[in-house]
C-alpha cells in the first residue's frame, strides 16, 4: 500500500507588523507579521499542527524575530 505521509513547517502572513531596524541589514522598514507551525499530514490532509509560533521578519534580509 501507498502512503504518502510527511511533516513540514508552515509559514502564513498576517498582514503587516510594525516598522523596526533589522539587527542584519540595518535598514528601518515595515516588516511582515508571519505565523509559522509544524504541520504533520498524510495524503496532503493535516492531522497535526504543532509548535505555533507568531514572528515579525524583515522584508530585505528574511531575518525573523519573535514577538
Ligand atoms: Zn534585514
């Protein structure tokens, strides 16, 4: 039998976050509110979510900082 089974980690934006400077690339910008989690599916269809995190990251360098 054919099971098709993974684990992955989810991104999903929010919307926008709040105009910080980025401790990497130093610019000040608005950055991108993202919720992220670990997702565990079998046949595309999630059973699992896990790990759930909400984070702002940097629209230049992709740097993420939790809040
Ligand atoms: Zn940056």
């Amino acid at each position: 039998m054919f099971l098709l089974f993974g684990i992955g980690t989810k991104r999903k934006p929010l919307g926008a976050g709040g105009v910080r400077t980025c401790p990497r690339c130093h610019n000040t910008t608005q950055w991108t509110r993202m919720r992220q989690f670990r997702q565990f599916s079998v046949f595309f269809v999630p059973l699992m979510r896990w790990k759930r995190q909400e984070f702002e990251m940097c629209g230049i360098c992709g740097t993420a900082v939790t809040t």
